[in-house]
C-alpha cells in the first residue's frame, strides 16, 4: 500500500491506473487505494506509522556504517 502511495507522489499513474494494475496484474481483488478507502486512511496512517517506528532506526543505522569495511574508521578519517 504505501509502495502504491510512492508510485502516485512519483506521478507513475494516477489512483485508477494503479489501482487497475493491481487488480489485473496481481489478481488483487481491490486496488491499494480501494483497500485504503475500505479499511480507512486512520488504519492506513497508523499502519505506515508502525512500520515506520519498527524500520526507520535499522535504517538510519546502516546508513551510518554504510562503510563495512571500516575503512574510514581505520584510516582515522571518521567524523569526530
């Protein structure tokens, strides 16, 4: 569902095309946004919310020591 959210901001397609493609291409048997409507945007915020608070801080780490090899870190060339 928010993959569906990010192709709609990138203006990939519009509700509809997204939605379709779904439905025929997945054999979903409503869209994204249908399912959004359905369940309601309060579920849907704090589902993407939750996902948010469990990836976010993993992400925000590895981004940090992108490095693994510790180069930088041996080479005296980390950020002080």
């Amino acid at each position: 569902m928010l993959s569906a959210i990010r192709l709609l901001e990138m203006g990939t397609g519009t509700i509809a095309d997204i939605d379709r493609a779904m439905k025929l291409g997945a054999a979903h048997p409503m869209g994204p946004f249908e399912l959004a409507d359905y369940i309601g945007l309060d579920v849907v915020e704090a589902m993407a919310l939750n996902i948010y608070q469990d990836y976010a801080p993993a992400a925000r780490l590895r981004a940090a020591h992108s490095d693994p090899s510790g180069s930088a870190w041996l080479s005296g060339s980390q950020d002080r």
